[in-house]
C-alpha cells in the first residue's frame, strides 16, 4: 500500500544513510526498509508549533526531512509517552514524539522503532531509563545531554548519541527547541520510560 507518507519515510531513511557514523550504519542496514504501512488517525499536539524553528535550525543534509515532517504535522499521529500528572503541565505542552516505524508507528516493525522527538525551549527531560537500546541524532543544535553519573553536555546538530540499556540519561533544552532522530531496539518497543529524575533537574 502506497501511502502519502511514504515519502517522509523515505527522507527519514535518506537523512539516516547520510550520517558518517559506525553504529548508525550497522543500525539503518539491519532494518528492513520494505515496511507495511498503517491506516493510523491524526493526532496533532502543542509541541508542533517548535517545528518551523527546527526546520530553521537544522543542518543542511536534514533539512528535506524536517521541511517535509513540518508541512506533513497535521496528518501525523504524534504521541506522548507521559501525562501531567508524571511530569507537569510545561513538559507536555511541549513534548512530543512521532514513530515513524516500530509496533505502533505509520509503517509496522516488530523489531526497531525509531521516529522524532520534540521538545519546547526550556524543557528539562529529567533522567530516566528503559530496556531497549537508543541512538539519537538530533537535528537541531545547543542541548545538554547527559548520560549516567555524568553532567550535562552540550550536542550539536548531527552528533549521534547512544544510550546502552537501562542507562539514565536526561536532557535540558536552552533558548531553542530540540528535535531528535531516534531508534530504538533490543527491548519492548512501546515500554513507558521509568523517570527516576525531575523536571527541574540541572536547572540553577
């Protein structure tokens, strides 16, 4: 089945296959890009409206994906892993994600999932952790990450970011909104995070 969003999916692969980088290689050679689609209904959130700032901010080689995802938005089914009663008001007015493929995406695989993740300026994803393994690229720049026992530390556009199972890690947006590339695999697929920080997390 031929879908209006095939060629978001294809930009998505196009944008992956770019990114000079060992384990992001290994990781788009092992999926089996012949996925069928899913009739899913849109689902649009607040966090969308971050879009046509990331589709500013990201590099040059991820723009035709960025561009296409923001004029796309609407037909989406976006997502969120958390309410506001587990993490507040402000974070999920401006979070975010969609799967792109995985067991519940616009294209079934019942063996990697992977999509993008929004999050508004001024946003701290306090530290959390799940069983499966995940590789991040974000495409827009100037957010902390941090990883296990370790501090904040600045990312740029394109820097690829692994987090190995049941690892904690956080991030803290500044001024400017985070989109993020992600895959995730070698665990549940749709397992809810266990947050173990809070949403004021490294913020002075």
């Amino acid at each position: 089945m031929t879908t209006k969003f095939d060629e978001l999916l294809e930009q998505f692969h196009a944008y992956l296959a770019s990114v000079d980088d060992a384990l992001v290689r290994e990781a788009v050679a092992r999926i089996g890009w012949d996925m069928p689609a899913r009739d899913l209904e849109p689902y649009a959130l607040g966090c969308l409206r971050h879009l046509d700032r990331s589709a500013e901010l990201a590099p040059m080689a991820a723009k035709p994906l960025v561009q296409l995802l923001a004029r796309q938005r609407n037909d989406l089914h976006w997502g969120q892993t958390y309410s506001e009663a587990d993490i507040g008001k402000d974070f999920i007015d401006n979070y975010g994600w969609l799967e792109m493929f995985g067991t519940r995406g616009h294209f079934a695989n019942d063996e990697v999932a992977a999509g993008l993740l929004i999050l508004g300026p001024g946003i701290v994803y306090p530290d959390h952790h799940h069983v499966a393994e995940e590789i991040y690229i974000p495409l827009t720049g100037r957010t902390k990450w941090r990883m296990g026992e370790g501090g904040f530390r600045t990312r740029e556009a394109g820097e690829v970011v692994h987090h190995a199972s049941n690892v904690n890690h956080a991030m803290r947006t500044g001024k400017e909104p985070l989109l993020a590339l992600y895959i995730w695999r070698g665990g549940p697929l749709a397992q809810k995070s266990t947050i173990t920080g809070n949403a004021t997390q490294g913020q002075s």
